[in-house]
C-alpha cells in the first residue's frame, strides 16, 4: 500500500487540474454564448400555455372586424358611376364585390371611414372615429392625394407624411393595443397615367383637375413634363418607404408593397376617369390585401 501512494497523489493531483481546466472553460463558453442559459428564450422551451417565452404578438389571419381609412379608391370612387363614391365595391369593406370583408369571414362587421380626396393629415381624424369601434383590424390606403396636387412644389413633404403617420400608428396602437393594421402601398401614379393616357375620353376627363401634378398636360413629352412626373413618381416611392419604415417597428402592422407593384389593366380602371379602380380593379385589390393578411 505505502508503494502505490505516491502514484494514487499523481492521479489526483491530474484529475484535480483536469477539473480546474473543465470548469473554467466551460465558464468561457457560456460567457461566448456556447451554451444556452436562461436569459435565451430560444432555450427556455414552452412556457404555460404552450407559448413561447419571447412569443409577442400573435397575427389573427380570421379577424371578424374591420374598419377602413383612406381615400378615394376605398370610397369606390368613379366604380359605379361618375364623379362619386360607391362604397359598396370598395375593395376593404364592399358588399357588392368579393372585398376583403366577404373574403375574410362572411357577415364581418365593417365601417367605412376613408374620405375621397383625403391626405396623410387626415389620417388622425379617420383614426379618432375608428378606435371607438375597436375593430380587430384596420386597413389603410392614403398618400395618392399627398402626391396628387396642383404642382410638385405643393406636395406633401416626405418627413411631414411620415411623421403624421407614426403618430397616427402610435395613437392607434394606444387606443386598441390588439389592433392589427394593413397598409397597402401607395399605386404607381405614373402607371396610372402610362395605362389610361390611351384612352382619349380619359384623357378629356384628366383636364377637369383629377391628379393634376402627374395627369396635367397627359400627352406632353417634353423634359419639362417628364421630370414632374418623374419627381411625382419619386415622392411616391419616398411615401413607400415612410410607410413600410413605420408599420415595420409595430408587430401587428403589415405593410404590402403589392399594390404599387401591381399593373392595373385598362378593364381594372374606371371607365369615367381612367385612374381610380373599376369594380373589377376593386377586386384586385381585395385579392392582394387577403393574400397579405392571411399569410401565416
């Protein structure tokens, strides 16, 4: 017994640094962020109820009530007949057409607080009367009429327009903190004017006023004419990207850049002024923003 002791100290004297060395690197790796702990929800598991810790927001793709704000093209404006609104085809709370409403839940209770001829300033006011509904979702479609003004110089300033908005977002989310929000983008303007230049009623219909800053003049191609409508185009994409910015930081805000992207086609535009949707438009439009909320 007395032989081996010097050899039984060795071992353990190895194994005691062995354990030093074990546990001070596993205590630098989980400093590095090697190992999970307790601070990271991705480790925690479930928690009661079968949520995630770090879960927030859950987006209801069923809502069973909705509130509309906007302008004219949630008006229905120039869909049924001309120079006025027809809210029943309205692409968010329409009872004539497959709007977003039929196609969500059939019977979902909707109100319709959009105002043709409204700009981002109204918003505010369009969100005062929505709150008292305290409806599951809101949809939103405003920023043509900021653009759409008797000259560039008169439309409204990118910063003015994304500020209005975030305070509107904010006032909102204080009011109905479980309201989910569907913004659609802002239409291409200068498409519009590619797509119904062709037609020469419409064309006559322009000059009365309608989107003066991209419509006026409609067949003049002289640089003069081309950079208004190139600077129209522009404050628009500015408008696009105010609006994703702001409703990208609210997790119950989706914004669907498919609506500027889309291509109407002469058949999707009204038929008495070459620019607002037709009924048919209208529908398109219902179709992009069901596929948007619905998306998982």
């Amino acid at each position: 017994m007395r032989a081996s002791t010097p050899r039984l100290k060795q071992r353990i004297t190895v194994s005691t640094r062995t354990g030093v060395v074990l546990l001070t690197t596993a205590a630098v790796l989980s400093t590095a962020g090697c190992f999970g702990s307790s601070d990271d929800p991705s480790r925690n598991g479930p928690s009661k109820g079968g949520k995630s810790r770090a879960e927030g927001p859950v987006w209801n793709t069923r809502p069973s009530s909705i509130a509309s704000l906007g302008d004219s093209v949630t008006r229905g404006f120039d869909a049924c007949s001309v120079l006025s609104d027809c809210p029943q085809v309205s692409w968010s709370t329409g009872t004539d057409v497959n709007s977003l409403a039929q196609r969500l839940r059939s019977g979902a209770r909707s109100w319709n607080y959009a105002k043709t001829g409204a700009v981002m300033a109204d918003l505010p006011g369009q969100i005062e009367a929505a709150v008292a509904r305290k409806p599951q979702l809101v949809t939103l479609m405003i920023g043509a009429n900021d653009a759409c003004r008797n000259s560039v110089t008169a439309m409204t300033p990118t910063d003015e327009f994304r500020s209005t908005f975030a305070s509107a977002l904010t006032r909102l989310r204080r009011e109905v903190p479980k309201t989910q929000v569907y913004v659609a983008s802002v239409p291409d303007l200068k498409r519009l004017w590619s797509e119904g230049r062709k037609n020469v009623l419409g064309r006559q219909i322009w000059k009365l006023g309608i989107c003066p800053s991209m419509l006026k003049d409609s067949d003049a191609m002289d640089a003069a004419s081309t950079e208004r409508r190139q600077q129209v185009d522009e404050r628009v994409d500015d408008y696009n990207q105010a609006l994703k910015d702001v409703c990208g930081k609210d997790p119950l805000c989706r914004y669907d850049g498919a609506v500027h992207k889309y291509r109407f086609t002469e058949r999707e535009l009204s038929k008495w002024d070459w620019f607002h949707p037709s009924k048919a438009g209208q529908q398109r439009l219902a179709a992009m923003a069901y596929r948007r909320i619905t998306s998982p």
